[in-house]
C-alpha cells in the first residue's frame, strides 16, 4: 500500500472514530479492509482508495471505519474490574442511592457485548441485595454490525469458553444448535444503542459507573482528554470510571483522581463516597 492510500484511510478512521492509524499498524488496515475491498468487488486497498477518493460514499466511509473499530472483548475480562465493582464499588453505590434504588452504568465501545452482559450476571447473581432497585445498563458502540450482535446474545463455544465461568455458562444460557445464546432475563437487562465517542455525550444522562476500558489506548492525547472531559461531565461525583489495565487519566485530565489500592478506577476531584472509601 502506498503512504497517500494508508494517510487516506488514517484520516477517514481517526476523523470519524478518534482511532489512531500509526505505520506499523498497515498489517491491520490491510487484514481488515481487503476483505472490504472485495466484497465490494475490488481487486486491491489501491482500488479501494480511489473509489473512496471517487465517490465520497457515506456507506463505504462507515464500513471503512466499522471495519477499523471492531475490537476483541471477551466475558469478564482481566476478571479484577469485576471484582472492583462487585466488592467495593457497588455496595457504596448501594448505600449511596438507598433512598431511590436506582443506578445507570455505561459500558463504552461493548463491542459484541459481553462486558455489559458480564455485568448484568453479577447483577443478577446480587439480586438478593438489590430487591426493589432499578438498575439500568446502556450499552453502547460505533459500530451498528457488532450491536446487532450483541443484542442476540448468540455465542460460540470458543466465544463462551473465554472468561466465562462454567457455573454461569450453566446457569445463563441456554445451546442453541453449536451456539450458545444468553437468558432472555439478561438480555434484558442491557440497552444497546450506536455511539460515537467523538460526538456530544452531555444527552446520555448521568452515570453511577462507566466502563471506558480499553479504548482510550486508540486515541491521541487530545482526544483522550476530550472523551475523558465529556465521561466526567455525564459521571455522578461519587460515581467510579473503569479504564484498562494500559489506560491513566494521568496527565491527560485533572478531572479525575486515582482510587487509592483500586487500579483502573477512578473518580471525580470533587467526589466523597469513592475517596472516603480508599
């Protein structure tokens, strides 16, 4: 591929989702766009390039940068985050919300959806603390091919062999031919919904927890702190963001504080529940 074709689709991706191209990621562009390419019925990404340049269509600009966006996730994954929000997290935000029994988590960039279906079992597995509670979960992703996903709940045995307990493999889901699909009762539990995390956030609502992981590590430092300023802006004071084990607020966004022994969460300057609890 020639540097004028790999700046074209840079410029697409990082324009449209914040993802940062850098030179060494070409073997990724080339895996992920020429089977693009060729479903469109193009030989090469160079014939790919021109039509771009050709025609400016909005579809193939989008499958450009679906193509580009759709990253790995797996059930429970680096399985401590979890731990956090089910063992000191949650009980606070319990104690914190008891007089209106009602939280909202966000979970950014679900991909497929398993993080926030992770979610929802813990929750479902605290059902006797949480009687009378409300609790809503949006999910949310750039790309609309993995949401469909998401929504059905159909994984494959490789899919649910990754992170998942067995226990809970049993005890949600239900084999579907060689598939295995996710408790209706779990399903539900999630709203998933398209999101750019480029665009305004400020009509989402307010958040008790977010989960941003693993996705700021895409993006330029000023992007991360644009996403980062919006996330604060939409997060309870005493509400917990969840980055990726890679990922900092340090340096980027003097919003957010570390939450002392919990690594990967953090909460707001002004907050008092999630400081007075570290």
């Amino acid at each position: 591929m020639n540097s004028q074709d790999f700046q074209l689709f840079g410029e697409i991706v990082k324009s449209r989702s914040g993802l940062v191209l850098t030179e060494e990621k070409v073997y990724l562009l080339e895996s992920r766009l020429v089977p693009l390419a060729r479903r469109r019925g193009l030989e090469s990404l160079e014939a790919l390039a021109d039509e771009v340049r050709r025609t400016q269509d909005e579809r193939l600009l989008n499958e450009i940068t679906e193509a580009m966006t759709t990253n790995e996730t797996f059930f429970f994954r680096d399985t401590k985050p979890f731990d956090i929000f089910r063992d000191v997290v949650l009980p606070q935000l319990l104690k914190a919300r008891a007089a209106k029994k009602s939280l909202r988590i966000w979970t950014a960039a679900c991909s497929t959806g398993q993080e926030p279906y992770s979610i929802a079992m813990l929750l479902k597995e605290e059902a006797a603390k949480m009687a009378g509670w409300r609790v809503e979960i949006l999910a949310t992703d750039i790309s609309t091919e993995v949401l469909e996903k998401a929504k059905a709940g159909l994984y494959s045995q490789f899919e649910v062999q990754r992170g998942l307990p067995i226990q809970l493999l049993m005890k949600h889901f239900q084999q579907v031919g060689e598939m295995w699909q996710i408790d209706s009762s779990i399903r539900a539990m999630v709203k998933f919904a398209p999101k750019n995390l480029l665009e305004d956030l400020g009509g989402m609502g307010q958040f008790d927890v977010v989960f941003c992981r693993n996705v700021l590590i895409y993006f330029d430092q000023p992007t991360k702190g644009k996403v980062l300023d919006q996330v604060h802006n939409i997060l309870a004071e005493d509400g917990a963001l969840f980055l990726g084990g890679a990922e900092t607020v340090l340096g980027i966004c003097d919003s957010f504080k570390p939450v002392d022994g919990q690594r990967g969460v953090y909460t707001s300057v002004k907050g008092g529940l999630m400081a007075a609890a570290s």
